[in-house]
C-alpha cells in the first residue's frame, strides 16, 4: 500500500509538472466580489454569454486539485459552450492558503456542513449571481472534478433544494472521509462507510423534505487517483435517496464506453453512470466538439462530459445527438433525452424533431 508521504510527495512534484495557469489567461472569468461572509475565504468567477435571456441556468463549476478555476475553464470548455447556448456560469476558486494543493477540501468536516466553511461560500456565491444576473433558481446546477467532485457531491447534500441536478468526475460520496488519512484511503477504495451510512450522511445534512438532485457520474476505469468503486459507492448513496434498484433501469454503449441509467417510480431518469473505458484520472473531453482542450487531468477520450452533461440538463437542444450514440431498444429516438420527464417540454422537442427530419435535417 502506498504511504500517505509518497502519496503527497507524488501531488506536489505532479503540481510542478502543470503549465502556470493564471486567470489572466482567461480573461473571459470576471471576479466575484462581496458576496457575503465568505466563511471557506474561496475566490469566486463568472462568466455571462453575450447574448442573454432573463431566467437563465446557472452551473457552478468546481476545479480538482492543483488547478484553477480560469485553467479548469479553458480545459474543460464550458464557457464556450455557455456562449453558444446562453447560460451562465460561477467559478468558485481554492486558494493556497486553505489547501497547498489548491483541493476543496471534501474531507474536512467544517467545510462541508450546511452554513459552515467552503460549502456556506459557494452557497453565497450562487445566492449572488442568481439575484444579481436574473437567473432561474429552477435551473441551477453543480459539477466538479476530483475534490471538485467530491466537493459537488457535498452541495448537493448541504443545499438539495438549490440545485436541479449535479455532475460528479472523478469524485467521492458525501461525508466518506472526516481526515485526510480517512480521505486517501477513500480515493485508493479501502474502507468507508456502508451503503446505508452514506445514505443517512445525505438525509442528515439538511432538512429538505422536497424532490432531490438528478446525478450524473463519470469515471474513469483506468483511475489510480480515484479508483471506480467510488463511483459505484456514490450510486449507492443517492440511489437510496432517490429510492431506486440497485440494478440500473437501462445500460447503452457509446463507443467503448458505457451509460447506465436509474430510473424512479416515475419513469424519470434520476441517476447516470458513464464508465469510461481506459481513462486515467481526470475530465473525459472530445476535443472534436470544438469545447475544451486537452492537458493534465483533462482527457481527450472521444466523449464529452462538459456536453452530455449539459445535453443532460437541457442546456443543449436534446436533438443534437451524440456522434457513438445509438438508441437502445428500451428508448426510441423520439424519447426524451437524458434526465427528460417525458411531460410537455419533450412533446415539443418530439415536434420539433419531426420537422426537421422531414426536412432532411436530421436523422
């Protein structure tokens, strides 16, 4: 097993091996300023598409360790993507000073508590931008990478009736690690708590009473950093919230890689499982979208999780269909997309669909 000393030893010479990223470099983000008490001492960024509407989404993007928010931007690609479709997006940033490695720090148990530390900042941050841009506090969602997942995983427990839905890369289960020993064991898969346990570490962080987050998971088979059966343990921590099987409802192939889906009572897709096949540790991108740009921790691996995720949260018209993807026999083309409810909106996307394939614009 290897040591916690070579573990960190390893992060601080891999933190020197990372281009300089300075938010200079990205001159899109534009610093967030007095939003509140600021408990965690995070730095903020936005970003606005220049063409806007009121009512617009909101999604709160969290970078893993060693990064910064400008850098995990331009590698991920979400501002561009938040320019072409007109959503806007908060950056809330580690600094030095509360973690050496620039992680959120997941696993301590002051910064993930409702209206304490780092979780109480960001809710800050998101209560600013909602009043101050006119965004739609129904559309307001969370993602992150690595402790940025970890970290989202912890939003979405603390603050459950703020967001629609949240993305976890790479990431942890709530409140699996209260030490940073507990935490590196946790990455490499040893120990934890039981299905149940994480369970009630959710229903114990607030009390919200009303509908829960929708989930999207992505990992890496391939990831020494966080190995998978983190992902498969924050399934098993929202599927109890979610009260749905431990068996997926649907599984679909998407090129090498894989999707599985949870549905509720309802029909509703309430959880996802992308398992990406060979990737390493880091944010699968497609660099052929023209969103994001491969470099440390951000993997050019034929799929995008900055668009699905998005495609997910109906940001992105559902219509555009992935390139690998084929409908699977459980969900017929005219379905609706991923996350849909199957109510009015995915009547008028089935319409607008049907048009444009009789116009020969869409198969």
């Amino acid at each position: 097993m290897r040591s916690m000393s070579d573990t960190l030893a390893r992060l601080a010479a891999l933190r020197g091996t990372l281009r300089p990223e300075p938010t200079l470099d990205n001159p899109h983000l534009v610093a967030l300023d007095a939003f509140g008490t600021n408990p965690g001492a995070l730095g903020g960024y936005t970003y606005l598409p220049s063409k806007r509407a009121k009512n617009m989404a909101l999604v709160i993007v969290l970078h893993g360790c060693t990064q910064t928010a400008a850098g995990y931007d331009i590698g991920s690609g979400w501002s561009r993507l938040a320019e072409d479709y007109g959503f806007a997006l908060l950056f809330p940033e580690q600094r030095r000073a509360n973690n050496p490695n620039l992680c959120f720090n997941w696993f301590n148990p002051q910064d993930i508590r409702r209206d304490h530390g780092e979780v109480f900042s960001i809710r800050q941050m998101i209560a600013k931008v909602v009043a101050a841009y006119g965004v739609d506090g129904r559309r307001v969602f969370v993602t992150g990478l690595s402790a940025g997942g970890a970290m989202a995983a912890a939003m979405l427990a603390t603050y459950p009736e703020v967001f629609a839905g949240g993305a976890i890369i790479a990431g942890l289960p709530y409140a699996s690690a209260a030490t940073i020993p507990e935490a590196f064991d946790r990455m490499r898969g040893h120990g934890g708590p039981t299905g149940k346990e994480l369970e009630l570490r959710v229903r114990n962080a607030s009390a919200h009473k009303g509908p829960w987050p929708t989930l999207s998971i992505w990992q890496g088979t391939a990831d020494r950093t966080v190995v998978p059966s983190n992902a498969n343990a924050i399934v098993e921590q929202w599927r109890h919230i979610h009260g749905v099987d431990a068996s997926p409802s649907r599984a679909e192939d998407i090129g090498r890689h894989q999707r599985r889906v949870w549905t509720d009572a309802h029909g509703a897709e309430v959880i996802e499982l992308y398992t990406i096949a060979g990737m390493a540790h880091g944010t699968p991108l497609n660099v052929g979208t023209g969103y994001g740009e491969s470099g440390p921790f951000m993997l050019d691996v034929g799929i995008s999780s900055t668009v699905e995720t998005a495609r997910s949260w109906g940001l992105i018209p559902s219509f555009e269909k992935r390139r690998a993807e084929k409908p699977s026999a459980t969900q017929p083309e005219n379905a609706a997309g991923p996350f849909g409810t199957g109510n009015d909106r995915g009547g008028i996307q089935k319409v607008i669909e049907d048009a444009l394939r009789s116009a020969g614009l869409l198969r």
